[in-house]
C-alpha cells in the first residue's frame, strides 16, 4: 500500500484512533489501553503484516510522554508510525505502558533503553532492568528539565 | 562413619556456572560483557550487559546546533563515520529544504564505499582471528592502511572524520584523489581472491562456521535485525535499495541476500558486499560532476516544526535517526536507531544452547561496535 491508501486504511479499521502525518510517514495516535490490540491486528492482518519494528523511542513534551514506534512490513515494504500518549506523574511514580515485546521482540532493547533514560515502565517485558546507566543512577536524563547529579557523589 | 560428601548420588548431575566475559575481554572487541549462565559447556542463558561506553550522545544534542551534532554521529559507529554523518546531515536538509549539489552527493557515496570497504576489511581480518587465523589480521589492515591514508589526506582524520554536513562536504576532494582511488581498487581486486583462497577453503574455518549460529528468517524480522546480519537470514533490507538516498537509485549494483542463516553465509554475504562496493566506486570514479561541493547554507539553521525519519545503509546496518523539531535553532530529540543496538539482540537466539567455544565466533561474524551500542 501507499502512503494515502495506507491512511485511509487505517482510518477505516480503526475508528477510534487519530490518524495523522508525519514529515515521512503516516501516523496513527492511539490510546494506551488499545495498544496491544492495535499492534496485533497491525501485525496480523493480510493488508497490513507490519512484522518489523525498527525504531521505539519516548519523547518528552514536558505534561506528556510520547511513546512513538516505527513499524515497517518486510512483505509489502510499507511504513508507519505509532504513538501512544502517556500522562506523566510526579517522580517517584513512573507511568506505566504495555509491553510490545509478546508480539514484537525487537521491543526488548529498546523499551530497557526507553525506561533507563525516560523512567517509563512496561508490563510485561520479560527483563526490564536499567540497561545503560545501572540500577543506582540517580533519575531519568533523557527527560526535559533533567537535573544533573554531582559526579563526585555519583562515583562513590 | 557416614561419608561427608556422597559422590554417588551427585555423580550425573552438573550444576549450573556464571561466568562473565567481558568487558575487557579481546574477543568483544570493545567494553561488552557477556553475562552467561552454562551447564557444562552448554549456554542455558546469555544477557549482555552494556553501557560502560555511554556518552549521553542524544541528550547532548540538545544542547547543540544541527551542525554541531554532527560532530557526535562520528563517534557513534567509528567505522562508518561517514554514513554516520551523512544520516545526520540528510535528515537536516530534509527538514530545511536544503538542496545538495551533484558532486558532493557523488563524493559522499564514494567514501561511503571506502568507508565500507575499510570497515568489511577490518571485520574480516578480526573475525579470521577470533577463530584462530592471525595472518589475515595483518593482511587486512595492510589493505585497510590505504584506504585511511585516503581519508586522512582527504578529510584530516582517520576515523572521526566528520566529513559530511547539511549542504555537501567539508572541502573538495584533492587532485591525486582519483588515482589513488583506483590504486586501491585495482589492489583489492588482486587481495580479494587472495583472502578467499587463503580462508575460505581451510577445512577447520569452514568447521567453525558452517551450521554454527543460525538465525532463522523469523527470528531476525521479529528481533528488528537489519544489515548483512539480516541480508544472510533472507531478508532484503539493503536500505540503498529501498530507500535510495544521495543518488543511490542511479548506479548499478546488487543487494546480496543469501538464505543460509549461519555464520558461513553471514561472512560470504560482507565478502560479497566488498565486491558491490567496488562495483559502485568504479561507475563513479570517472563520472564525479564538476561544481560546487557545498551549498551555502545560514549559519544558524532552523528546521519546521515537526518530525523526520531519516534512514541509511551502514557497514552494520540500517542507522535511523529520528529528529523532532521544535522550530529552535536545537533539536527538541533526535534519536538515532543504531544498526549494531538491535543486532546485539541476536545474542540470545545464536547462542543459547550452543557451546561456550562457538560463542566468539559466532558474534564475530556479528560484527559488533560497542561505541555504537552505547550512544
């Protein structure tokens, strides 16, 4: 499918979701809680088959987080882009998402990364654990207004 | 008198062993640890651990310009530096609308495929030590020598080359560019029959390669792999094809895509690759447009508001970066998606009930580069 096929595709199988563009690709806005059943059906269904996940990523706009991945389809050659707003509480509470990693294994790496460096947490990923800084680094960097720790306190 | 220890009973039974290897291990090429839980010779379980070499690279582009970004994408996989920074730089003349002149496009694919090359060579002379061969170490980096001396004549540096920025290239190539250029091809064409003949055939390489490692096609979608890794599992990712970029879709070459899934099949795939790379270099050499090598761009670029995906083909892989733009002179996030991140996913299904003595060679034909891991 093409881009504009691919828009009005979506559109039509999935109602509830905001269908948008970015600069390169088509964008789908879904919510939290229709997140595995969206992937799923993306995955699965014969129009569709997005099988790769290439990119998962968060970013930060300061009231919400943006969970964003990036889906290609390895028979078709199509892409798209999937985003999931977050609210985001006050630390020490971490926002919650679901894992995609049951249907899509890319999604371990990439989602310890996201919750090494952006403090969201995800049910059901077989080992989620701060991958890049360690279990003692203080707070989340990738977050906008992060406050950077005292490295001579850090290293001791 | 009882006995202490009743060695009977526990006779068959073999109790499960940590070991870590790495982070300084030779054989990681970089500082990766490999957490692995074995039962004898057997890996019940494999985690790498990584980190020891994050630099915060994406936080840090927040703090500057477009232009000095590039500077960062150097250090991420420092043996594509060039495609590390031309990802960089086509994603901000997407998003500034900047147009780019033919001879700097014709200039960044060739050293692109010197950089290929160079970074082929050198895999292939550390995976042939890694299983045990020293001399073709030595041989690969005497081919390799030349082309560095390339880069250092042409861009001032060997590895951080920082060559490509939005608009074109730094500086233009030097007069003795070309003939040195075809020097090196004429050379590689004389070494490349050599390698082969000098590993290929040996009995003991093909014993440690063949069947050994195996990634299934469906395991290689599902875990997000991309570049040769992928290529030898069956599945055409070859982003110069795809999604041509920089003047890709005019030149005539093959996306090799073998369906062997095995280390064998992943080092004939980065050989075979050697040989396109020269294939592209060739229809280009003698055909670099005249003009400028650079547009003039502002000094302070600011993109659109909005979000842009630019992808390109790695020595490793396919290197992403994602660039949201708030309309300051400061990217709001820029994420880059390394090849070599979502490759070291691979670990787990390689090695996990294989034996402990083909865990080396089988994440050599990997072709890892940790700096890239970490960001």
């Amino acid at each position: 499918m093409n881009r504009e096929e691919l828009k009005a595709y979506l559109t039509e199988t999935f109602p509830t979701a905001t269908i948008g563009d970015t600069f390169d690709f088509p964008l789908i806005v879904v919510a939290k809680e229709n997140l595995l059943e969206v992937v799923g059906k993306l995955k699965n269904a014969p129009e569709t088959k997005m099988d790769f996940l290439f990119c998962e990523t968060a970013v930060d706009r300061i009231e919400q987080f943006e969970i964003v991945y990036h889906l290609t389809s390895t028979t078709y050659r199509h892409d798209m882009v999937l985003k999931v707003m977050l609210d985001k509480p006050e630390l020490p509470e971490l926002p919650k998402i679901d894992s995609v990693y049951s249907l899509l294994e890319a999604a371990e790496f990439y989602e310890n990364e996201i919750f090494d460096l952006f403090g969201v947490t995800f049910d059901g990923h077989p080992n989620l654990r701060r991958m890049i800084l360690g279990d003692e680094w203080p707070g989340y960097p990738l977050r906008k207004g992060y406050e950077y720790p005292d490295i001579e306190q850090t290293l001791k | 008198m009882e006995p202490i220890i009743n060695f009977a009973a526990d006779v068959e039974k073999t109790d499960e062993f940590v070991v870590n290897i790495g982070p300084q291990h030779p054989s990681t090429h970089g500082v990766l640890r490999f957490q692995t839980t074995l039962d004898g010779e057997i890996i019940k379980d494999i985690v790498p651990i990584i980190g020891y070499i994050h630099r915060g690279i994406e936080k840090m582009t927040e703090f500057l310009s477009y232009k000095q970004s590039i500077y960062l994408t150097s250090r991420m996989d420092y043996l594509s530096s060039f495609m590390n920074n031309q990802a960089c730089a086509l994603v901000v003349e997407k998003a500034c609308g900047i147009e780019v002149p033919a001879r700097a496009q014709a200039i960044r694919i060739l050293m692109c495929e010197l950089q290929r090359l160079a970074s082929h060579e050198l895999w292939w002379g550390s995976c042939t030590m890694d299983v045990g061969a020293v001399t073709p170490f030595f041989m690969a980096f005497r081919d390799r020598e030349t082309i560095m001396d390339v880069f250092e004549a042409n861009t001032g540096n060997r590895l951080t080359t920082n060559y490509i920025l939005p608009g074109g290239v730094m500086m233009d190539i030097l007069p003795d560019f070309i003939p040195q250029v075809k020097e090196i091809l004429r050379n590689l064409k004389n070494f490349l029959p050599e390698y082969e003949a000098l590993v290929n055939g040996n009995f003991i390489f093909q014993k440690r390669m063949k069947g050994v490692g195996i990634l299934t096609k469906e395991q290689a979608i599902s875990l997000g792999v991309t570049g040769p890794v992928a290529r030898a599992s069956g599945i055409s990712c070859d982003v110069r094809k795809l999604h041509p970029y920089d003047g890709y879709e005019k030149l005539d070459f093959k996306e090799v895509v073998a369906d062997g899934c095995d280390s064998w099949t992943r080092y004939l795939v980065r050989l075979e690759e050697m040989k396109q790379s020269i294939h592209i270099i060739e229809q280009l050499i003698d055909n670099i447009p005249e003009g400028d090598f650079r547009t003039k761009t502002k000094a302070v670029l600011k993109a659109p508001e909005g979000e842009y995906y630019q992808r390109v083909e790695t020595a490793r892989g396919e290197l992403g970066v994602y660039f949201v733009s708030d309309g300051t002179a400061k990217p709001y996030r820029m994420k880059f998606r390394s090849p070599n991140f979502s490759n070291l996913a691979v670990a787990k299904p390689l090695n996990v009930g294989a034996k402990i003595g083909d865990l080396i060679a089988s994440m050599a034909t990997i072709d890892l580069v940790i700096p890239d891991i970490d960001r």
